[in-house]
C-alpha cells in the first residue's frame, strides 16, 4: 500500500518504532510525519518511507493544531484502534 498524504503510519524502525504518526507530505521515498506532541506540525520529521506501516485511515487535510492531531491520534496510540 502507498503511503499518501494525510494517512496515518506507524513507524516500525527507529526509537519511535511502534508510534503512530500524520504523513503530513510525501517525497522522494520520504515522509514528514508528525504526531502533535513529540513531533510538532511545526518541525516534523523526515523519516525514510520503508521504515513506516500505513494504516487503511486517511485524516481530513485540515488540521492545522497540534491539539486537532494529537485528537486523531489518541485512539491510535492507546492501543485502541489500528487498522492495516
């Protein structure tokens, strides 16, 4: 499965192996992903797209908060919700 803008991922590698995160853009086999408290809308990481799951759930492309992100992710990284 492609990896689009807006979806959520999980990173599988890394010392954020098992986050889950917004692919906020895609590039050159890399995405900027953001989670809204460790990884900021405002200083996302660049993270190699085969070190990251996608989940089959695609969020609106207008958040624009950190809070609005961290509300998408919650169920999520409970543990409540994973989709792949």
């Amino acid at each position: 499965m492609e990896i689009k803008k807006g979806q959520i991922v999980k990173s599988v590698a890394g010392h954020d192996k098992g986050f889950f995160y917004v692919a906020l853009e895609v590039n050159n086999g890399y995405a900027l992903i953001a989670d809204g408290k460790h990884r900021k809308i405002e200083k996302p990481k660049k993270k190699s797209l085969k070190h990251l799951k996608p989940a089959n759930t695609v969020v609106e492309s207008d958040i624009r908060t950190n809070k609005e992100l961290r509300n998408v992710l919650s169920g999520f990284n409970a543990g409540d919700v994973f989709e792949s």
